[in-house]
C-alpha cells in the first residue's frame, strides 16, 4: 500500500482496528477439470460459467473482521476485466467517488472482456469504452483479439509492454509477462508507490 494509505479491520463489534501491514491472498476456486464444481454458488440462468476468486487478508481472518475498510488517496481507479454489468460496475465507481482512469484486460478471452460465446452476448470492455470514455489497458500480444472479441477500435486501447506501468495516484499498476496456457496473457502486479 502507499504510504499515505490506511487500512482498518471492522470487527463484529463495530469497532475498528488500525492496520500498517498484511498478507493479501487471491485464491481462484474455478481451477482444473473441476473447476465447476468449485463455484461457490449457483450461477444465474443468463451467465457462463467463469472463474471465482475470493481476496482475503490473513490478519483480518485472524481477528475475526468482517471487512477490510481502505482509504483511497488519489481516488483513481481502473476496472480489472471488466465483462459483466458494465452499468453496475459504473454506478459501483460513482458511489465510492472515485474517478476511473481506465480498463485493465489480463488477456482477451470473452469472459474478461466481452464478446460473444456459445450464443452469449456479453457487454465488456465495448459497452465501457462507449458508456465512460475510458482506455483499455491490454499486452500489445493481446490486442488483436480484443478488438476482434469487443469490437473495439484501435484508438481506444493502450497496448502495453512487459514491465509497463499504470498510474493512479501515488500507485501504479505495473503489467508483468505470464507463462503458462495462455500465450500473450499478462498479470498485474500489486500496486507499488511511484
């Protein structure tokens, strides 16, 4: 986290508990053959089976805490991957005041950007470049199929490079190589102060 940021556990109580430092966890449910089976729930008739991911920090395990509450200094902000409920996903931006910078594609498969599968038609990354006027931030290996899965126009991406970065505020989103099944996909690494 940047120096200038906090973060509090709410306990069951009410009360809250500063905290200077933790452990973040990103652990996917949805891997291997098993995959489905992992959902954590039922998924409505309308959506595709997809990935799930529960982010936690241990210390807030530890205490008991029902949330994590952050402040956000710079109040920028940039979407993940966002495929789903573009309009909820806005109304999400304006209510916490924040101010979006941009769109971050991890790579170009219709689940992470939109697009059509199997007769699905899903909104992505086209419905949020229209709707909030924003960048997508996609590996220059990837954006071909983004355009081709969005629909988008060349000039409404920003194709990065290894090792590039995003800024927002006092932190960055900094695009890193990923190996494995998926050529051209990039991860994001944790936000770093600038």
């Amino acid at each position: 986290m940047p120096e200038n940021a906090h973060a509090a556990l709410v306990l069951p109580d009410g009360s809250t508990r500063s905290l200077s430092s933790g452990t973040f966890r990103a652990t996917e449910y949805t891997v291997g053959e098993e995959g489905p089976s992992a959902m954590p729930g039922d998924l409505p008739p309308n959506v595709a089976y997809t990935w799930a991911v529960e982010l936690s920090l241990d210390e807030a395990q530890e205490a008991g805490a029902t949330s994590v509450e952050f402040d956000r200094p710079s109040g920028q902000c940039a979407l993940v991957d966002p495929a789903w409920d573009i309009a909820g996903l806005l109304e999400r931006v304006r209510a916490e005041h924040l101010t979006l910078v941009g769109a971050v594609a991890t790579h170009a498969h219709w689940d992470h950007v939109g697009g059509s599968y199997n007769g699905l038609s899903i909104e992505g990354v086209g419905k949020l470049v229209s709707l909030a006027k924003v960048p997508v931030y996609v590996h220059e290996a990837d954006a071909a199929k983004l355009q081709r899965n969005s629909g988008l126009a060349d000039e409404a991406l920003r194709k990065v490079k290894d090792g590039e970065s995003l800024s927002l505020g006092d932190s960055r989103i900094t695009f890193l190589p990923r190996r494995g099944t998926l050529r051209a996909a990039n991860a994001c690494g944790p936000a770093r102060r600038s």
